[in-house]
C-alpha cells in the first residue's frame, strides 16, 4: 500500500514539473491513472494532449472533451484511435458503441481532415454504426462523402434513394452509380433524376447486372441527354430491339462504333439498316451482318419455323410462329419495320386473344388510348406502344401517348380494360 502512494506520488510530483519528456511518457503509459490522464488532456500542452488523445487507457470522460480540442492534430489522434486503427473487428465494434458520443462530435468537426479519418475507416465496414454512416455520406466534402456513398455496405436502399431524392450534388449521385450493388429500383431513381454524370457510370459500371427494362430506360433517356451515349454503345448486351432503337438517334462519329464489332445476324441488320435510313441527317454508315453458317445440320428448329414461305401469308405465319411459341417481340417489331401490316394485326390478334377483325377496326379508329391498350393486353411493352400508334395506326408523332418514364404503360390497367370493352 505504501509503495503505491509513494508512486502516485510520484507521478503527480511528474505532473507537476518542468520535465517535459517524463510528462509524454506519462502520457502515453496505458498504465498511468485515468484522473492523471484526464488531468494532461486538460490541463497539458498540446504535444501532450495529442499523445493523450492517442493512449488507448484514457476515460472516456477525457476523449469527448480531447474531441472538442482546439487543436485539429488533437482530434486527428483521436479520430484514429476511436474507429480503432490496428485493432481487430470485435475491438473496433466494442470501442465504436463505447465511443459514439465522441464519434458523433468528430462527425460534426469543421476541418474535412478528421471527418476524412471517419470515412477512410468506415467505408468498406459491415459493422459500422448507421448513424454515423448516413452522416458522412450527407458530408458536403466529396473526399468525405464520396467513399461512403460508392462502398459502404451499412447504407439501405432507402438511405440511398432519400440523399438523391433530397437533392444530392451531381458527384454524389455519381459514387452512388459506381456502387457493387444497385437493385432495377435504385437504378431506376438514378435514371428519373436525369444526371447525366451517374447515368453514364451506371452504364459503365462493370459491377453490376442492368436488365433489359433498366437498359431500355436508359436507351430512351439517351435520346436527349447525350453525354450517356458514348459509354452506352461500349455496351455488348443490348438487345436487338434497343441497338434499332439506337441507330436512330445515337450522335452520328457514334454510329460506326455502334455498328462495328458486333455479331449481328442478317435480319437485326436489315432493321438497323432501316432505322438508319430515317435519319434526317442521311449518314452513310450501314450495317454488315455476320458470316451465316447455313449448314443444315446446324439450323436450329427456331431457325426454321422463323423461315419465310413467300407462299404463306402473314396471317398463317403469324398462326404458325404463335403455335410454336415463337411469335416474339422481335419478330413482330421486325415486321412493323418491314410495314408487314398483316403480319402486325395477326400477331396482336393472337396475342390479346381478340379476333383479327376486331384489331383490324381498333388500328382504323386511330385512337392513342384504344392502341396503347392493345399493346398491353398483347403483352407487349409501353414502348412498342408508342412504335404501333405511330408505324401502324399513324397517329401524329405530336399526339402520341408516351411510355410513362420511358417504360411504363401510360394508363391505369383499369381504364385499358375500359378501352378495350368499347370494341367486344
């Protein structure tokens, strides 16, 4: 007993001399008494407070004054030790709930080289805490914020969607886009807000799967925000329908790349080719669909059953493809192309399971709403609506009935059951 008084002694006869070296040893001893460590962080230098700030053994009561220090190398120090620089995981949880008070003021320090600490740290963590996660990522510092934004696995979807519903700047909606992870709903909000920076690393990003309904919306806004096309013919896994669907718009030094390097059969060729065509500003580039191995022992049977009988009409190829599975979007998107009425109708026909006449007579009434409830009924897409009232019913371009942000049917499924009740 009296060996420890004599070393308290000790220390607090070293707390108070000029012997500035015993003092930093003082401080940085996790063995030394937690009052005399709260004793330098308030009273020592600032060399001695910073030293204190880093001791693993100082109370807590001494790291949440040390995080309101004047001095920012104080709670740089600090910063570090409490988002547990060269500790293990379960270390790091244990001291992130013991210290979130301090976590909570560093968060709001004013110098973006603390809060950067807190990010750097808490990036790529699953264990983070979320309220300290969601406040970084709303940091108005782009070093701060950006690596929360792009890695951090602790962000939901709602947080996501609430920061760029909320008005994010354009760089963070991009490190949102540069995202592992991004579900067709998250895409789709980043499509609606139309930042043609996120959009275009969306495209880009090579971590993630976009699907077809995603790639269309893109494609559509692609038409009046340029900056998206030149990622989006780097693309190899768009469909038919879109890269038809692209040759009409895309800006015309994009074109040749559009065209080139890719295996296109000779009928996907022919619709590009087409599309191409329209174009008011007459390009010259054209599509060259690959070499067709035509060996009959590699036809497939849908190969076949595509096959065109001159002979055949429309209507009983239409019949014939439906029977045999086959009448798909391409095929009925390549006839509308190709101003194969007969073939259109039929397929709508058989599709909507509506007699042939009936469509016949819904096509010569001319009405938007009545065209784009046959479209759905036939299972077809609010965008290949947009294709039939203007190739087939040819409604002017200025009174067509456009997909609902780009994809979705205009109308409620009840006023398309309405529709189409005027006709049975």
């Amino acid at each position: 007993m009296a060996t420890a008084a004599r070393q308290y002694t000790e220390l607090g006869g070293i707390l108070q001399s000029d012997d500035d070296a015993a003092r930093k040893s003082l401080a940085a001893d996790p063995a030394t008494p937690p009052e005399m460590l709260y004793f330098l962080a308030e009273k020592g230098e600032r060399e001695i407070r910073r030293i204190v700030a880093e001791n693993p053994s100082t109370p807590n009561k001494a790291d949440v004054m040390l995080s309101r220090d004047d001095d920012v190398s104080v709670r740089c120090a600090l910063a570090r030790k409490v988002v547990g620089e060269g500790l293990d995981e379960d270390a790091k949880r244990n001291l992130w709930r013991m210290g979130f008070t301090i976590l909570e003021t560093l968060l709001q320090d004013k110098v973006v080289s603390v809060r950067k600490i807190l990010s750097q740290t808490f990036g790529a963590s699953v264990d983070a805490p979320h309220e300290i996660i969601v406040g970084l990522a709303r940091d108005e510092d782009r070093n701060v914020a950006s690596p929360i934004l792009s890695g951090s696995p602790v962000l939901t979807e709602d947080d996501l969607t609430l920061l760029i519903e909320n008005g994010a700047p354009d760089w963070a909606k991009c490190a949102i886009a540069d995202r592992e992870s991004l579900s067709p709903h998250l895409c789709d909000i980043l499509i609606n807000d139309e930042c043609p920076g996120a959009m275009t690393r969306l495209v880009g990003n090579q971590n993630i799967t976009l699907g077809e309904p995603v790639l269309e919306k893109i494609v559509v806004k692609a038409e009046s925000i340029p900056e998206i096309q030149p990622t989006l013919v780097e693309r190899r896994d768009l469909s038919d329908n879109l890269l038809v669907r692209l040759v009409r718009f895309v800006a015309a030094p994009l074109l040749s790349k559009l065209c080139e390097c890719r295996e296109i059969d000779s009928k996907v060729a022919s619709r590009m080719n087409r599309a191409i065509e329209t174009r008011s500003d007459q390009p010259t580039v054209r599509v060259t669909a690959k070499q067709q191995n035509t060996a009959p022992e590699t036809v497939s049977k849908v190969d076949v059953s595509n096959s065109i009988d001159e002979s055949e009409a429309p209507r009983h190829r239409a019949k014939r493809l439906f029977d045999q599975e086959v009448l798909t979007d391409d095929s009925v998107a390549a006839a509308l192309d190709d101003k194969d009425f007969e073939f259109v109708i039929a397929a709508l026909a058989l599709r909507a399971s509506i007699p042939m006449p009936t469509v016949e007579r819904m096509v010569r009434v001319k009405s938007v709403k009545t065209i784009v409830a046959l479209a759905w009924k036939a299972k077809f897409s609010a965008r290949f609506a947009m294709d039939l009232q203007r190739d087939l019913a040819f409604i002017a371009p200025n009174k067509i009935m456009n997909a609902r942000d780009g994809i979705d049917f205009p109308m409620h499924t009840d006023d398309m059951e309405y529709q189409l009740s005027i006709f049975e």
